[in-house]
C-alpha cells in the first residue's frame, strides 16, 4: 500500500499540476512560457497483455499558442532503485510516441540522499543518457510570504515540509491558508500535521490552539476549544494532550471525508475513541491511501 510521505506530494500535484512546471521553471531554469496551461493526463504506458507500466502522474504542459504539448512524467521515490531509468524510459518514450512530444521525468525525494543519488546522468546505453529533473529538499524554495502560500498552498505546503520553520515558512503558510477555499486549506492542514517533523508538528498545533493565525476551519476550531478547556496547572498537560488527541482522531475523519471515502458510525467511533500517538499516526497516514474505511484498522 502506498504510504503517505510517497502519496502527498502526488496529491498536491494532481490537485494543482502548475506547480511541478512553476518548480522547474525556478529551480532549473526550465524554458516553459509563463502561466502556461498544464493538464492531467493518463499516467498508463502499459502493454495489458504483457505488463502493467503505469507512472505515478503525467501531466501535458501547453508550450505555444499552436497547441504544442510538453509531457513530464512525475515520479515520488523514498528510496533508490536503479531499475526505475529504464522504466521512466519506457515511460518517457510510450508519452512521446503517444503525443509526437518531448517528454520529461521529474523525481520528487523527501530525503536529500535519495535525491542525490538520482540527480546524474544515468547511462541506458553507450549513447543513450537519461537525466532526470530531480527535486530534494534543497531544491524546495523556501516560501515565507504568506501571498505566495495563499497563491500556491501546494508549494507552501511542499516547502513546511522540506524546511520546517525556517525563515517562517510554517508561519506564512498558515497566515496564507486564511485566503482560499476552507475545505482545502483544512485537507492541507491535515496532511502537514502528518508529514511535519514532530517539533514542527506541536508549533502548528500549538499555533491553531491558541488562534495566532486567522486561519479558522471547523478542526482548527476545536483544537482551539480543546486548548481553552485546559485544566488548572496540575491538569493542563493532560488537557492539552487529550485535546490534541481528538483533534488528531478528527483529521482522520477529515482527510477520509475529503477523499470521499464513506465511513459508518461503528467506525467514525472508534476512529474518535483512539488516544494513542503512534496509533493515531499510522491512522492518518492509511486515510490518505485506503479506499475504504475498513482498512484503516486492518
């Protein structure tokens, strides 16, 4: 099954596909026109009588106004399997021939030692050299302005993730938040309470509770209700805690409902009966990737 850290970046590409070309285009230089059109396409280069080949995003950029299309082939790895080339090389040519277009593959690497490993030139033959765009944490920008957080939250959630609250990156994204749609900027929320790494994870909890930000859903709600509930001095840890529980327990209810993943009262009450970090941790990530609400528990 696939995991959260494999699947996030996927989903902020498939909900906003602008933002791998805005990527390449600031990272690498890449000579795509600005505000050019991108679209989804069919990520299935199989041959369903032999192999499945299926990547985990295409998208087709419109480069001229003749309609000219660019494909990119977006790939998310957490670990380094060199057999991957030749694949994206299948990839690469069955989009080509498909499309009579020039075809790119772009790697995403949460680990900066994976992405290394992946951003050489890599030999299919005597002269035929794949290299791949390659985006590791360092090649993340650092998004601290909250109106390019509120223009691309995808990126601003991207750069949280990469860089934590360096240079006030968290802070912008969340100010940021308070300028689009509620529905996506609390599934966004959600997922970076999953994916932060923990001291950045209790900076944004902690932030919501206390409404520093302007940032308000019906989630960040009730973690501002759990935070004013604290008890006097000798409870308010444990007050802090159970609330941060709940809140947690309600994001997985969240994230099932923004994928439209159907969840009955048996289960919605033992999701919210759950106390427990680690528990907790692994029922966040399964939300984003079960396709039934069965197999969170399983």
């Amino acid at each position: 099954m696939p995991t959260l850290e494999h699947e996030y970046v996927l989903h902020l590409c498939r909900n906003r596909p602008e933002m791998v070309v805005e990527l390449l285009r600031e990272c690498f230089g890449a000579d795509f026109p600005a505000d050019a059109p991108v679209k989804l396409d069919c990520g299935d280069f199989g041959e369903p009588e032999v192999h499945e080949r299926r990547s985990d995003t295409a998208l087709l950029v419109q480069v001229d106004d003749a309609g000219t299309s660019h494909g990119l082939i977006v790939e998310s790895q957490r670990a380094f399997v060199e057999q991957k080339y030749r694949r994206w090389g299948v990839y690469s040519s069955t989009m080509a021939d498909r499309y009579d277009c020039k075809v790119d593959v772009v790697v995403f690497c949460p680990d900066q030692n994976i992405a290394d490993r992946y951003d050489v030139p890599y030999h299919l033959g005597n002269r035929y050299v794949m290299h791949v765009y390659v985006i590791g944490p360092d090649r993340v920008p650092v998004i601290d302005e909250p109106a390019r957080a509120a223009q691309s939250p995808e990126l601003g959630g991207l750069s949280a993730v990469a860089h934590g609250q360096r240079g006030g990156v968290i802070d912008a994204l969340l100010t940021g938040l308070a300028d689009i749609d509620p529905d996506r900027a609390q599934s966004y929320t959600e997922i970076l309470l999953a994916l932060l790494r923990p001291a950045d994870r209790t900076y944004v909890e902690d932030a919501v509770a206390v409404g520093t930000f302007e940032y308000q859903s019906e989630f960040t709600q009730r973690l501002e209700a759990k935070g004013e509930a604290r008890g006097e001095a000798r409870g308010e840890a444990k007050g802090k805690a159970k609330g941060k529980a709940e809140g947690r327990a309600e994001s997985v209810l969240s994230v099932l409902d923004a994928r439209e993943v159907a969840v009955d009262d048996a289960t919605r009450d033992r999701v919210l009966a759950v106390t427990d970090d680690d528990q907790l941790d692994a029922l966040v990530r399964r939300a984003i990737t079960v396709t039934s609400a069965d197999q969170l528990f399983e």
